[in-house]
C-alpha cells in the first residue's frame, strides 16, 4: 500500500479499516466511565448568564468496578498442566511441578496479574474490550504484559470467531524546545508467508487531536526495529477480551459493547438528577427576609466609598426588604428541599438500570435501605448469578489464549544463545481458571448436600471431604481412612463423624452463611 506519511486520526491508515462511528462510541462511553461533562450554564436572577460544575453519580464505574469484583480477584487461580492424561493418573507428578506451569506463574506474578487483570476488566466492561499484548523487556529479559485499552484497539483483520489481526496504539507525549509533541507508535500485528510479523510505525504531530507526520522510530525508540518476522506462533501475539453480548449498535464490527451501552439514557437520568438534587441542596440553605430599619448602613473603602446594609456580619442568609420601621419582624423564606422525590426518582432509574446490565433487582440503592440476602446472592436463578457466567466464559478462554502467547514468545525470543523457556507449550485445554466463587458459594448448603449423597451411598467419602473441606483428592482419600481408622471400633459412619451429625437433613447446620 506504500508508506503513509500523514495521518490525521488512526482509523485514515489503509491498513485499518474499521467502522469510525464505533471509536466515537468508545469515546462517549470513556467520558461516562470517567464521569466528566461538560459545565451546566444557566441564568441566575438577574438574568446573567453562569456557569456551574456538573455534579454526576457515575453509575457506569460503580457498576464496571461491581462486576469487575465478581469477575476476577486475587483469589483466582490459574493453573497449566501439560502433562498426558496417563501420566496424570498414575500420578507421578503434580501440576505444580509442571515447567510451563512454573514458567507461567512466574510471568504473572511478575506483572502482579491478579490485581492488575481486575481494574483493567473494568475498563473492558465500560468501552467493551481489551487486549493484553505480552512482550519482552529487553533490559531484564523477562516477559511483561501491556494492557491496550478500548481506545487504542484497531481490528486489521477478523472473522466472526477472533480478530486475527490488529493495530495498536501507543501514546507518548513529551516536551521538545518549550512545545509539547504528540507522538503515536502503531504496531500493526500481521500475518504473512513469514509467520507473525509486527511491523511499527511512529508519528509526531503538535497537535493533540492529530496523529501527524510519519517519523523515524529512533527518535523515540532506538531499538525497535521497522519490521519483526516471528516464526513459530500459532495464534497472534495479543488477546483481544470484549464483554459477552452482541454488539447491537455496530452488527457486523468485531468489537464488542460495554455492559451500559444500551442504558446510556438511563445513565444520563440518574447523572441529572443528581446533579438537580445537588444544586437544590446548595440553594436550599436558609433565607430570611428582614426589615430595612433591622440593619446599619455601613460605608466601606474599595476605591470609592461605597454604602453596605449590614444585619449581622457573620448572618449570610439575610435579605434586606422595605418594611414599617414599627413592624420589626424576621420572615423564613427557606425552601424545603425536594429529598424524597429525588431519592424515590434516582432509585426508580437504579432498578432500570440494573434490568439494563444484567444485575438482580436491589443490588444498588440511593438511600441504602435495599439488603440482599446471602441465599438471593448465590442463588442460581438470580440475574446477577446468570450474567456473571455469561462474562466468565469469554474472561477464561481470554487467560487460556494469554497463557499460550506467553508460552510461544518464550520459546521464540533468544537471549544469551539460549530461548528464555524451553518448556511445552501448553493447548488451550490444559490451561485451567480457578475463579473465587466464594461469593456466590453457600458453604452450608454445600456440606449438607454432600452429607446427604453419602449417606444416601451415592459418592464415596472421601468425595463428600473433597467437596465440603476443599482439599485434594489425596488428602481427601487420607483423611477418609484416617477417620475410618479411628471410629472402626464403635462402627461409627466416616463422614457422620467428620462433621458431627448423623447424616440427617440438619447436618448442614451452622456452616457460614
């Protein structure tokens, strides 16, 4: 297509060829999510025209940090195992002592992933993707993970499974000679008879809403170089993660849709009607009307000497009113401020709201009197529950496919003579996600339905220790015939004994709730 020498925004390269309507989407949903809005003008009494700060509930980082919590947290786990099925069953190793699994955890713990996956899955949620690029410090030679946000995600290629091909944006912006430059590094990762090529190109430009003029990378990346050959990958170099739903406002885009696209209404509802209460509580303060013969005219000097009618000096809720001097009275002029209209309206659009994005009913509440339930919470039919299986399906195959990418560049990047990792490369079928389900995991409810299956002869007992206690099944099998051993004597049932019941409908009493 020969070189591009000028850009004014991103989507202008030939190589991309993405709808720019979806990027304006991105666009308004990032100032939503940042909650910044224009200033509200209006006409104060004297009919000037003023200026006041918007005030905004920003619902949409509440409900993106909310989801973004259930999703993902410290708590998870991400295992590989790339051992054979028949080596597993004998049990000659444990997956703990798997090469690729070493080499894996190592990379996340580096990029401290737990933490970091979980803030950046909410700005996934709001502008509805995400890409995690894996790459190579060349100072440390250890692999490192950057976070590509919705705004600098370009599609070059995709089918209605996967986007195969992509350019990403990088911006950087500096002081040169007293003028800030905008520069913009775009990778565009491909595909060619060569395997997997990236190749870069810089642009500079002194404005901050252009890309400019195409530069030489070594101003600011001496070593990068224009074009990077990579054999040996069997998917791309970066994982693209967009929200579970289809993207109704583009049909045929490859991009995905935040979780509030479609309650963009209801959003900027709430936003003003708060920013309404807020200026009602502002002007509600105190008024009282007083009579002209209750003040003292003061003279004060600012360049000229001019009169001042004073009630009280440290009084600033008095208005001066002609009256009868005999008639000496204070009259309340104070407004009552609407709060029950605007606390009955903002949680009409909170339960709209929570329709919209897929919450259960009562999981936000203006005036705090809305309690859930421990069983309305992991309940298996309640909305959220749903939802949140929904987004989990697409945030395990994105970690299996980051586990496989960190596993292939460390194969093909060569430091000192030798490849950074020598192990396997593991398929996505060996890569396992542990996601904490403590929140939605009744543990009384669990043991009692284990206990029963056991009594019932329905699983063995060490199946029922394995579920309810949360071990292994080695140490369940231990502990089985540990108890076993102990309560032979007095013929005492294994798993009644572990848990100090009979096996009866109330053995799971008193389980944390």
């Amino acid at each position: 297509m020969g070189l591009v020498e000028n850009l004014s925004k991103i989507t202008d390269h030939p190589k991309i060829n993405g709808d720019e309507r979806e990027y304006d989407r991105i666009d308004r949903d990032k100032l939503y999510f940042k909650g910044m809005f224009p200033t509200v003008k209006y006409s104060n009494t004297y009919g000037d025209q003023m200026e006041r700060p918007y005030v905004s509930l920003n619902m949409m980082q509440v409900v993106c940090r909310r989801l973004a919590s259930l999703l993902y947290n410290e708590q998870s786990k991400v295992s590989v195992d790339t051992r054979e099925p028949s080596e597993a069953d004998t049990g000659d190793a444990t997956p703990h002592d798997d090469e690729a699994n070493k080499f894996v955890q190592q990379v996340l713990n580096a990029n401290d992933f737990g933490k970091n996956f979980e803030r950046y899955l909410e700005s996934c949620l709001a502008m509805g993707g995400l890409a995690i690029r894996p790459y190579v410090d060349t100072q440390t030679g250890q692999i490192k993970l950057a976070w590509i946000q919705a705004p600098n995600f370009f599609p070059l290629r995709a089918n209605t499974n996967d986007i195969t091909e992509a350019a990403i944006a990088t911006p950087t912006i500096r002081t040169e000679s007293g003028k800030t430059a905008y520069y913009t590094l775009l990778e565009f990762h491909e595909w060619s008879p060569l395997g997997y090529t990236v190749t870069n190109e810089l642009y500079r430009s002194e404005m901050k809403d252009q890309v400019g003029n195409r530069v030489p990378l070594s101003m600011l990346y001496p070593d990068l170089a224009d074009t990077v050959n990579m054999p040996g990958f069997s998917r791309p170099l970066f994982v693209y993660l967009k929200p579970a739903g289809f993207n109704n406002k583009s049909l045929n885009s490859p991009l995905g849709i935040g979780i509030c696209d479609n309650a963009l209404s209801t959003l900027k509802q709430l936003n003003d009607t708060y920013d309404q209460f807020n200026w009602e509580v502002r002007n509600g303060q105190r008024r009282i009307a007083v009579s002209e013969s209750m003040t003292d005219v003061k003279f004060v000097k600012g360049g000229t000497e001019k009169a001042k009618q004073a009630f009280d000096p440290d009084q600033n809720v008095f208005v001066t009113v002609p009256g009868d001097p005999d008639k000496m009275s204070v009259t309340d002029l104070t407004t009552p401020i609407r709060a029950s209209d605007y606390v009955t309206s903002m949680n009409q659009f909170l339960k709209t709201l929570e329709m919209q994005v897929g919450l259960s009913a009562g999981t936000f509440s203006f005036d705090g009197q809305s309690v859930k339930t421990a069983t309305e919470v992991v309940s298996e039919n309640s909305m959220t529950y749903q939802t949140r299986n929904s987004h989990l399906t697409m945030v395990e195959r994105a970690i299996q496919e980051l586990v496989v990418s960190i596993c292939e560049l460390g194969r093909a990047t060569v430091i000192n003579g030798g490849s950074i990792y020598n192990g396997p490369i593991p398929t996505i079928d060996q890569v396992a996600v542990d996601f904490d389900d403590g929140i939605f995991t009744d543990k009384a409810a669990t043991a009692d339905y284990w206990i029963k299956l056991q009594a019932a002869g329905l699983c063995a007992d060490w199946q029922a220790i394995m579920h309810v206690q949360g071990v292994t099944e080695d140490q369940a099998r231990s502990i089985a015939a540990e108890i076993a051993g102990d309560t032979a004597d007095n013929a005492t049932d294994p798993i009644a004994g572990l848990f100090g019941g009979n096996g009866d409908d109330n053995a799971g009493e008193g389980g944390d709730d």
